[in-house]
C-alpha cells in the first residue's frame, strides 16, 4: 500500500511539473525539440531525421549522427495515438516511476529483516536527486534506462533469464553508453550470481554493441565528426588516444581531475542512497563506466548531479544501497549473537519454470557459451586466475590482515551497542535515516532544482505566445528561439534562431525558413543585443516582415522567395 501511494504521488506530482514546465514555455530545444521532431519524423517515415542546429550540434540531420537510440522507434508508436512532446514527458514520468517496484521487490527479497525498509528504499529512489534530474529536465530515452536495468536485476535474481534479457536489450537501445555497463553488469553476473556462462555473454555482447554503434554506426552517419570528445580534450584527441593515455600513464586523471566539485558530486551520489553504498560498493560495479565519463568530463554540468547523465549509474547505486542495508542487518544479528539468514545473490526462489523468452533466447545464450568454454574462454579464465594468484599475497592478503586487526576491536565496540538495539528499533532507525537523507539532499539540491522547475502556472502571457504559434502553417519551415522550438517541433523542417537555413538528407540542399520566432524575454542578457542586431538586419533587408507581436515575442515571415 506504502509503494503504491508513494509512486502514485511522485507520478502525479513529476507529471503536473513537467507538463506545467512544458506549457509555460521553459523545456527546450535540446532536448526536448530534438527528440519530438525526430519521433514525429519517424512516425511519417524520416527515420531519426531530426534539423535542429545550434549550440554544440551541427552536424547531419539525423540523431544517428549524435547517438544510437534504437528505442526511439518503439517509441515512436505513442505518437499514433497521441502526437505531442507532452505524451514523451509523460512516458519519462511514468517509466522512472515504475522503477520503485523493483526497488521495493528487491530490497524486500535481501532484506526481509526489515519490511519497513522496502517503501523507504522505493521512496528513496523516486526522490533522488538524479532520478527527479532526469525527470524534470526535458526527455531523454537514456533516463528509461535506469528502471529497464533495475527490472534486468529482479529478473536476474529470480532467474528469469529470458526477461533479464530483454531488459538488457531495452536498456542497451535506450543510448550507446549504456551497453558498456550491461558488459560490466555482466561480471558481477559472474562474480555474484555464480552464472559465468551468462556473465561471460552478457559481457561480450554489451562490448560488442557498444563498440559498433560508437566506431561503426555513428561515424558512419557523421563521418569525421564526433560531437563530445571536447569535453575529455586533456586526456586525448580520439577514444584510442584517451584509453591509451589513461592506461600509460594512471596518474593522469588523478592530478587533473581531482577537484572539489567532483568530490561534491560523489558526495551528493553517495547521499541519496544515505551513504548506504559505503557498505557494499562492489555492487556499483556496473556504473563504473559512466561515472568515469562523467567524472573526467570538463563539462560541469555532467557531474553537476543532475540532467540525464547518471541515468546508468542510478540503478547500480539503489542496488548497491540495498546490499550494503542487507550487510548492515547481517552484521547487526552476527554482534547480537543471533543467526543469520541473509540471501547471497544467487539464492532465488525454488527454480522458475522456463518461459516462452527463456526457450527463444536459450539458443543465442548457449551459442555464446560455447564460445565462453572454448579455448579461447579457458585462456581468458586461466589469466585471470593467474592474476588473481600473484596479486593476492603481495597486495590482497596483506591489507586483509591489517582489516582483519583493525575489525576485531570495532566489532566488540558494536556488539555493545547491537545487543541494546533489536532488529525492530534498528529498522525504524534505518527508515528514518533514509528519511532524512532525503529531506537534507532534497535542500542541498534545491537552488539545482530551482533552475527547472516552472515558477508560474501559464497565464495571459502563454495565450498570447500559444496565437502566435497558431500563425505558423504546419508544413512551414521554422528558426524558432529555444524555449518555443520545443512546441514547433512536430514538422518536417525546423531549427534555432539564429539559423535560417535548415539541413536536409540531400547534403547538396539547404532549406531556407519561411518564420522566424523568438522570445525576446528568454533571451540570456549578453545575448540581447545579437539577438536584436540580427531580427532588425533581417527586417531591414526586406528579407523578412513582422507578421505578429505580443509580451516580447516577435513572429517574423519571409516577404522574398
């Protein structure tokens, strides 16, 4: 009942901010006119075709160019039913919302000790600052990820290899970054699960898929170019560069990108789980990947702790929070002298009978499991564990040691403290824990939030700009400013003022706009003059006339062919 108010509420109130963000005229071209023009196009049979420039993109029109992000097709067939950037918003809304049932079921399966501890994790997670990041802020088909690879784990955990599967694949569709942590994903499917068969498929296919769409499919859309690679400019030119300069000299990312901000952004991760991934941090494993990317990226904004971009790393730091509680309550019963009776990984319920996907996927998983017990799989085994065994007394055994003098002490020091503290009142104190933590992060992240969220309900003003739009003939090319793309996007042609030109599939055709658009009032200051520099050019040359004003919005149409 707790799980189910909980969602119900987060859905309901995601869903009024991000249609009243929408309607009140603050989403924004990039994303959110990116990605209903390219649906749309998809839809009437522009496959990805997406003309938005500007910014950081000038590249093809086609998101295929920028990311690959098959899902989009799938997706594409809301827009049958209900063409309109708000029914992406809504869908975010609602898929990062379902992620708290396997949350709930999970945390309920590791730590059954403390019923009350399922609906707090749940709430924890619909009110982390990443997922309500990732929510508010425009759409973005990686954000479904993040509940995709949660439900990949309850699958998992309940051996439904078949679904465990296709939430993979969903996942791994959602964008080209993501398939690299299903890889990862895949060695703790070795490591914990004891499923090395599985592990050693999941790893090879998340790499394999990840390489092709970032050196095949991509460059082959826009060849010669790569749009994000400025960002990681002190590490290398190219992705070889970068993973050999990392690799040759380790020391590089440690002297370079040790700052304070960063350390904050770990913190802020840390703390929307309540720092209970401290206990069990080798389940954050699978985001590994992605928080380096953020992590040695110049951009600020990319390890700021919200925006789309811990999309991959949420589901690992909710899993790894559910183990490090399920270490905590173990650990508690082993001080207080009771018995222990905490699940491992692999212990599932009795076996689950094959499904329909189980039987249609066991002959891809059995393929690649030949490949896993072939020669080639055996010398990858034996040098691991080769190196397993020169690493261990040299570097492993000594730091158990030192642990192991360290532990004993604490351990009695707790065993003091445990045998006052029954399961029952620990449970409360873990509820209110997270709590808490949610309510001091939910105030740290405010001033964040506060750039997003929409401070007016739409009034006359909205009115006015929504009469101006219905001026525009929908088949019109369109330069609209960017908070008023996002609501012109459903067309074959439109881009960002200042653009008048729009790119075609033809590389040799340019398509002229026939409407000019923009919001003086959204305008940044430093950008006003420009901005009324070039609508006064264009006005002036004759090659526009004001067709229409109202509350600082100018619409412009071509007067010349």
């Amino acid at each position: 009942m707790l799980l189910i108010l909980v969602t119900f509420g987060y859905v309901a109130w995601m869903g009024y901010q991000t249609v009243l963000r929408y309607d009140s005229f603050k989403a924004t071209a990039f994303d959110l006119g990116n990605y209903d023009q390219a649906i749309w196009n998809t839809i009437h049979g522009h496959l990805f075709a997406v003309t938005n420039r500007g910014q950081d993109w000038y590249g093809p029109p086609t998101r295929l160019g920028m990311h690959f992000e098959p899902i989009l097709l799938p997706i594409s067939l809301l827009y049958l039913i209900v063409p309109d950037a708000r029914t992406l918003l809504i869908l975010q809304t609602v898929g990062l919302a379902s992620g708290a049932l396997p949350v709930f079921l999970l945390t309920r399966k590791y730590v059954p000790k403390l019923p009350l501890a399922a609906p707090a994790m749940a709430a924890g997670y619909l009110l982390n600052s990443g997922v309500i990041g990732l929510n508010i802020f425009d759409f973005h088909p990686v954000s479904l990820a993040a509940p995709l690879l949660l439900y990949a784990v309850l699958a998992l955990s309940y051996r439904r290899t078949g679904w465990f599967l296709l939430a993979c694949l969903l996942a791994a569709s959602c964008k080209e970054d993501v398939p690299f942590a299903i890889a990862l994903l895949g060695l703790l499917v070795i490591w914990k699960y004891k499923q090395p068969r599985l592990g050693i498929f999941l790893f090879l296919a998340g790499m394999c898929w990840g390489i092709i769409a970032f050196k095949v499919i991509i460059p082959h859309f826009y060849p010669g170019g790569n749009n994000y690679l400025y960002r990681y400019a002190a590490l290398g030119s190219t992705p070889e560069e970068i993973f050999f300069n990392v690799v040759t000299h380790p020391w590089l990312p440690f002297t370079t990108y040790i700052t304070l901000d960063r350390f904050y952004y770990l913190a802020n991760l840390a703390r929307s789980t309540g720092f209970l991934v401290l206990l069990a941090p080798e389940w954050l494993l699978g985001g590994l990947f992605s928080l380096a990317v953020n992590l040695l990226s110049s951009d600020d904004k990319i390890y700021s702790g919200v925006f789309h971009y811990n999309a991959p790393i949420i589901p690992f730091m909710v899993l790894s929070a559910i183990h490090g509680l399920a270490r905590l309550v173990t650990l508690w019963q082993r001080w207080r002298g009771e018995a222990v009776d905490y699940p491992p990984a692999r212990a599932v319920s009795p076996v689950a009978q094959p499904t329909f996907l189980d039987t249609l996927l066991a002959p891809i998983v059995t393929t690649w499991a030949m490949i896993a017990h072939s020669s080639v799989g055996h010398s990858m085994q034996a040098a691991v564990t080769r190196s397993v065994a020169l690493v261990q007394p040299r570097i492993i055994s000594p730091f158990a040691r030192l642990r192991a003098a360290r532990w004993e002490p604490f351990s009695e020091r707790m065993a003091a403290l445990a045998r006052l503290v029954p399961l029952a009142r620990l449970q409360w104190a873990v509820v209110l824990w997270i709590v808490a933590m949610i309510v001091v992060n939910f105030i740290i992240m405010t001033p964040l939030f506060n750039i997003f969220w929409a401070d007016h309900t739409p009034a006359a003003r909205e009115q006015h700009i929504q009469q101006l739009l219905s001026m525009i003939p929908p088949d019109a090319a369109v330069s609209a400013g960017g908070n008023l793309n996002p609501h012109l996007a459903e067309r074959r042609y439109v881009t960002v003022f200042p653009e008048l030109t729009v790119a075609t599939s033809d590389k040799n055709k340019m398509v002229t706009v026939q409407y000019i658009i923009v919001d003086l009032d959204d305008v940044f200051p430093e950008d006003k003059y420009g901005t009324a520099t070039t609508l006064n050019a264009l006005i002036n040359s004759g090659q526009f006339r004001i067709l229409a004003r109202a509350d600082g919005v100018i619409l412009l149409v071509r007067d010349k062919p």
